[in-house]
C-alpha cells in the first residue's frame, strides 16, 4: 500500500540540499564580513574613518570598472585592453584640462575614446573574428603607445588651479564623510544591475555568452550584443581614468595594468553568488568589496606585497574552479 506522506529520510535529504544550495550560494557572502572582523582584531587602524573612506573609495574605482567588465564576460568574451586605456584616459584628461577646455567636453572626449575602443575591440573580435585574448592585447598596447607618445611614460601634472571644481569634488571630496565618488558609483551600479536582469539587451547577453549559436538562430544580434558589452567595458575603463585623473591633480600614464587581477577576481568571485556561474553584476560589486578589504586588511598589517598577489591568483583559481563545477552541474 503507497504511502503519500514523505519518509523522514527524504524529508531530511531535501534540507540537506536546500541547506547545501544555500551555503553554496550565499556562504561567501560573508567573506567579506569574516576578513573585517579579522582585520579590526588584528590592527587598530581598521576600523578608523579615514580607513573606511579609503576602503570605499578604492571600491568604487574597482567596482566600476569591474561592472564594465562583467557585461564583457556575461557575453562569453574576454577584455585584456582596459588596464591600458585607464592610462590612456588619465593623460587625455590632463592634457585637455591644461589646454583650458570646458570640463563637460573633457568628459565627453574621455567617454568617446572609451567607446571607440570598445567598438575597435569588437570589430575585432566580431568581423574579423580574432580570439578576444588576441584581438584585445593588440588594443592594449596601441593605447599604451599613443599614452607615452603624449606623455613619454611620465605623469602629467596638471596646472595649478587648473583642475575643474566639479572633477576636484568628485575625485577629492567627501559627502556626509563619504567619498564624492559615490555619486558616479550608485548610479552606475544600479544601471548595471537594471541593464543586466530587467532589459531585453541583458537577456540578449546572458543567451549569447551561453551558446552564441543557438542565440543567432533565435534571433538575436550576436554582434551588436557583443559590441554593446565592450563598449560598456571601455567606457567604464575610460570614467575610470578620469577619476584617478581628478583625485591625483595629474594624469597617471601608468595607472591602469595594475587593475586587471583585481578585476579578475572580483569578476570570477562575483560568478559563484547569487546566479551560480554566470556574471552578475551583484557578485561583482560583493568581490570588488572583497578584494579591496583583503588589500586594504594587508597593508595596514605590513604584509609584504607579493602575499596579496598570491591570494589575488588563489581567489581567481578558486573562483573559477567553482564556477566550473557549477556549470557541470
């Protein structure tokens, strides 16, 4: 005779599972909240304001790029040239402010060379059909080679009193105690989460970095979807050059490279919360938080500085080796 009511084995193996799923998926999220308690134990600088203004500064930055690289890798490409087009937008911007233009066109130059790059990329990749990794390092070091044909591989210090008052707030100033950079940041998040998982251009991403052909027979662009997610790439590589620009007083010709393990990772991490595998871009902004606080925790402790790279490599192997499983699974 069947029995309709479940068995306390089965009733138990499904929240075990449920159990497991949510660990699985949300356990990392205290990573970060586990790394400051450890750090506000461990140094008493930690928890000092002028640290937490540090941290979120820095995440900001990270973070923003880092969203413009998860639409890249939400579509299943890979972008090697932002590190370098950082620098390129840092000494752009520079030069422009000391040749007295009006900041709302410096801004739109930087925005518009972020976006050609972006497009330079994905024609690349899209028409002429080179390997991202290929197509994206040759974008790199041409933005590299216009940067020090302007600049000689030297900061450009920007004149005095040059520096307009809306980039010297944003980039240098505090609201409420918090970084004024916040105000390029919440609206560029929230954009990224609303672009990625409320739009028709997100879903297009989503299905073209999971199986290209199987899109295009659906009907979707493969090519201006690809297209899109570069250049949303490029211009966050380029806004982000105009920030290091405006909180220095200078364009940083070698700013840039320096980024692109911390993007990495913050990317891969982010791909093994809330959507198992995929990009997302609330992952994104949980691991560029992560990693900041892991540099930020190390070098208050005096570690030394090949210990964040190692862990830098660590937690992209890791990521990524979770994200794999996912996917099996």
């Amino acid at each position: 005779m069947g029995s309709s009511a479940a068995t306390p084995g089965a009733v138990g193996g499904r929240l075990n599972q449920r159990k497991s799923v949510f660990i699985r998926r949300y356990g990392t999220l205290l990573a970060p909240i586990a790394l400051s308690i450890y750090f506000a134990l461990a140094s008493s600088r930690f928890l000092t304001l002028g640290n937490f203004q540090s941290i979120i500064m820095e995440w900001t930055i990270l973070c923003t790029l880092a969203l413009g690289f998860t639409f890249v890798v939400a579509a299943g490409e890979f972008d090697l040239s932002f590190g370098y087009l950082i620098a390129l937008c840092s000494v752009v911007a520079a030069l422009m402010i000391n040749a007295g233009i009006n900041v709302f066109l410096v801004i739109l130059g930087v925005l518009a060379i972020g976006a050609a790059v972006g497009i330079l990329n994905s024609l690349l990749v899209v028409k002429v059909g080179l390997p991202a990794f290929i197509a994206t390092i040759g974008v790199g070091a041409l933005c590299q080679g216009v940067n020090y044909l302007f600049s000689g591989a030297a900061p450009i210090a920007i004149f005095f009193g040059m520096l307009p008052r809306a980039l010297e707030f944003i980039g240098q100033e505090y609201l409420f105690n918090l970084p004024s950079t916040l105000l390029v940041f919440v609206p560029i998040s929230v954009l990224s989460i609303y672009c990625l998982t409320q739009t028709r251009i997100g879903r297009y991403i989503y299905a073209i970095g999971m199986n290209p052909v199987a899109a295009k027979r659906a009907g979707i662009n493969v090519g201006r979807g690809k297209t899109f997610a570069f250049v949303c790439c490029s211009v966050a590589a380029a806004l982000v050059g105009l920030l290091i620009t405006a909180r220095s007083g200078s364009g940083q010709s070698i700013a840039g490279p320096e980024y692109l393990l911390d993007v990495f990772a913050s990317v891969f991490f982010g791909m093994s919360l809330f959507k198992e595998g995929e990009a997302n871009a609330e992952g994104t902004m949980v691991g560029a938080l992560f990693m900041v606080i892991v540099s930020n925790g190390l070098t208050l402790m005096n570690t030394p500085f090949y210990i964040l790279k190692i862990l830098q490599g660590l937690v992209i192997f890791m990521s990524v080796s979770l994200t794999s499983r996912y996917k099996v699974q």
